[in-house]
C-alpha cells in the first residue's frame, strides 16, 4: 500500500513540474507574438497546435530515455524565445496572417510541447524501487 501511494505522489509531483511550467511557456510565447499579429491569428490555431503536439507525444514510437528528454528540453527552453521572435518576424513578411503564427506556433511552441508532454507520457517506464528514501 505504501509503494502504491510513493508512486502516485511521485507521479503527481512529475506531473505538476511539467504543467506549471508548459502554461507558462504557452502564455509566454501567445504574448510574444500579439505585437506582431494581433490577438485573434495568434489565438486562432493555437490550441489545435497544442494539441496536436500532445498527442503526437503520447502516440510517438520512439523511446526517449529521461536524460535524454530532459537534455533536449533544455536544448529546446534555450533555443525557444530566439526562435519564436525570428520566425515570428520572417513569417510576418508573407503578409498572411494565419500562415505566420501557424508555421511559429509549429516550429517554436511545437517541440517544447512535444518534449514537456513526453516527460509525462512516458512516466510507466520508471521505476520507483530504484530510488532510496
């Protein structure tokens, strides 16, 4: 019974460190491109493209190990302020604007979902014995 509830606190505790920080992410970057689109093309395909990348997360075939995922969200976290603003601006240029924040919203918030949605999806393959208390 105790093994039972160590790892569902374990789970609950993985759970909530990824989304506290995913909303934010998602806040963040929605802010960061209304100056450029407005409110309404950003918001429009924004959801659809969460997702979309929630489920291509849970449904993926590759194993992705934990330190592996965490290197490559970190990877990612790094990459992601950068590489929203420059898609956002070269997107901007097409004068379209349900194309840019559809290819920003892919190519910047696409993968950090992806990752940080991995980090859950994939909580049955650890072992809880293995840590000591």
């Amino acid at each position: 019974m105790l093994y039972n509830n160590r790892q569902l606190v374990l789970k609950a505790i993985r759970l909530i460190l990824v989304i506290v920080p995913l909303s934010l992410i998602i806040f963040t970057h929605e802010r960061e491109i209304i100056p450029l689109y407005g409110s309404s093309p950003t918001s429009y395909l924004l959801d659809k493209i969460v997702f979309a990348a929630t489920i291509a997360s849970v449904i993926h075939p590759v194993c992705v190990s934990l330190s592996r995922n965490l290197l490559y969200s970190a990877i990612a976290l790094t990459l992601a302020p950068n590489a929203t603003y420059w898609i956002a601006v070269w997107t901007s240029r097409r004068k379209d604007p349900l194309f840019g924040p559809a290819l920003t919203h892919t190519f910047a918030l696409g993968p950090l979902v992806f990752l940080l949605t991995t980090f859950v999806a994939e909580m049955e393959d650890i072992d809880v014995s293995t840590f000591a208390v």
